[in-house]
C-alpha cells in the first residue's frame, strides 16, 4: 500500500504524502512497515515536488526517535501561539 502511494506521488508530482496522527499508529506497526515507510521517505529526491506531511497532537520531542530525525518543519502550538520551527 504504501509503495504505492509513494510511486503515485512521484508519478503525480506536484503532490502530497499525508501521515495523520503518525504517534498513534507508528509506534504499533510492525518493523517490517516503518523499515518500508522509513526507505520511501529516504527514496524521495530532495528536490521533488513532493511534500510529506505528517501528524501528531504529540510533541516534536516526544515521537518516535525514528519519526523525529526525519522531520524538518514542524508545528507547535503551546496555548494559543503557533509555532513553526524549521531544522
């Protein structure tokens, strides 16, 4: 399922890869699937027009090890600020 989605994105590009509420469901799935999404997500050219958006009501530093090296914005929002930290 996921190959496939990755390939369509590619294919379709200008697109978007959506992971919603990713601190849910990562830390459940067996390591055959994260090791699958972790290798797409390397897979992707830097300078496609590919946007990979992932979810979570988790803090940045509070997800997965895996899941929080490999993000690069993301969005805070600590009472009734937002906050977009780019690394």
């Amino acid at each position: 399922m996921y190959l496939q989605v990755f390939r369509e994105a590619k294919r379709t590009a200008p697109s978007i890869v959506y992971l919603p509420h990713i601190h849910q469901w990562w830390p459940v799935v067996g390591e055959t699937v994260r090791s699958t999404i972790l290798t797409l997500i390397s897979d992707l050219d830097p300078s496609s027009p590919v946007l990979l958006l992932a979810t979570s009501e988790q803090g940045h530093e509070e997800l997965d090890f895996e899941v929080r090296t490999r993000s690069y914005c993301y969005f805070q929002k600590p009472y009734s600020s937002v906050e977009l930290t780019c690394l």
